[in-house]
C-alpha cells in the first residue's frame, strides 16, 4: 500500500490558503472539514481548514489554518498528521508567509517560507533539513499557491472551456500553470447533489513536481455563491486520493454597533 504520496499530496493542495487580489475568500470564522478517501479506503482520514483575524507588521491579516489526520484502520497501518497555516495581507491579498509541517510512521517534515516584497525574494526554511534552505527570488506577478489560483477561477468568471495563467508557488519554486474551466456537473455530497464547476490546472512548458511524474489535479467548486471546494482529487501513479467536503462553517457575522 503507497498512501503515503496520495496523503502528502492532498495535504498540501487543500492545505494551501485562498485569496483574491484583493481579500482572502476564506474570511475569519470560516471552517471547512473534509473526509478523505483512497482506493477502497473511503475513510483513511480527515482534514479542517479554519481562518482567523491576526495582525501582521500592524497591519490586518487573516491565517488559515489547516490540519490532518489518518483516521480507523487505515491509522493503524500509516499513521499520518499535517498541520500547516498561511498568512494573507487582508488589504491586498498578497501571500505574506506560510509554514507546513508532517509526521509519519516513516518520515517528518516541517519548512516554512517568508515573503519580501519590496526585495522581491522569499526566504525558504526546511528546519528539519537546513541545507535545503535558501533565497528564492520572486518572478515577476503576484504569486499564488494553487488552491488560491483555483478558487480565484471562479472570481474571474470563467465558462467551461476558457483560460486563465497564473504563478503559482511549491515547496520553494515557482511555476506557471493554466487553469481550465472544462465543464459544469453534478458532484455527489453528503447534503446531497450540488451543481459545480470542474478545475484542471496543467503546467506551462515543461512539467515538473507533481506533473513531471504523470500527477494530475483536478477541483470541483459550488456553482453558487459560497464557491465551496466540494472535491479535491490527486491522480499518482500509486492511486488516487480524494478529499469531500462533509461541513462547512460560515463565516461570523459582524457584531452590530447599537
């Protein structure tokens, strides 16, 4: 059994946070949880995306904050927990930092990147594995991680079959991918049916990472309002991994002022 890539792989797709460019759509209160499945395993383990008000530098900023976990059985063969968070500028959207961390029967991992905007670099941490670490230049754009690049492609108001090319960041490079809007269907939920739209990112030029080895991603996002990651599917070589929303928490209303 190879689930350990399928795991690592969902973690670090849902785990990366959302934003437009100008608010984080995941606004504080905000909660999602998932039930992640493998192969036969349609319970091998959960995972909670949470978003909170934070400040950074005196500024507002909102972190999200994920978590996961190998659940049943299936933890009594791998046993697997995630925790990762990312911090967003709430005025502009840009990425300020993000750190993720894993544990396993096998291995661990725990790196963290800082982004500076004004030098135009980003300061990637492995703190398990220093000689990993390093400055990162940033190209030129506003990089994204790719959950926030596939969410944003419902802001842009894609129909099926059009296009939109983003930066989006992993580990500690970045790459441009293309993000398609190939159809509208129905995705089956534990509520029930829902109509969405699917997401495929393919990378630009040469494939690397994921995509190098044959990975493909795809998305589905409530065709609504809420724009909900309903379903998150990672295609390895070693089987696919999915990850379904189960519930969703709102976001707190603001108190009113009397």
């Amino acid at each position: 059994m190879n689930l350990p890539r399928c795991l690592l792989a969902l973690f670090f797709l849902v785990a990366a946070a959302r934003a437009d460019e100008k608010v984080a759509l995941l606004q504080p209160g905000e909660a999602l949880t998932y039930r992640v499945g493998w192969g036969l395993f349609g319970h091998a383990g959960e995972m909670t995306i949470a978003a909170q008000s934070e400040s950074s530098m005196g500024r507002p900023a909102i972190r999200i904050v994920t978590t996961s976990a190998t659940r049943g059985l299936v933890r009594l063969m791998y046993s697997f927990d995630g925790d990762a968070w990312t911090l967003f500028d709430s005025a502009n959207g840009n990425l300020l930092s993000a750190s993720a961390s894993t544990r396993s029967s096998k291995e661990s991992t725990h790196a963290s990147i800082d982004f500076n905007y004004e030098k135009r670099e980003a300061n990637y941490v492995d703190h398990l594995k220093p000689s990993r670490s390093t400055l990162v230049p940033l190209p030129e754009g506003k990089p994204l991680d790719l959950m926030t690049a596939l969410i944003q492609t419902r802001i842009w108001g894609l129909q099926p079959g059009q296009s939109r090319d983003v930066l989006v960041l992993f580990d500690d490079e970045f790459y441009a991918l293309r993000i398609t809007a190939v159809k509208e269907e129905s995705v089956s939920t534990p509520q029930g049916k829902r109509k969405a739209v699917l997401l495929v990112p393919s990378m630009i030029g040469r494939p690397k990472g994921m995509f190098r080895r044959g990975g493909e991603v795809r998305v589905w996002v409530s065709a609504d309002d809420e724009h909900l990651p309903l379903r998150f599917e990672v295609k390895l070589k070693v089987g696919t991994g999915y990850a379904v929303l189960t519930d969703y928490r709102a976001a707190a209303e603001p108190s009113s002022k009397k």
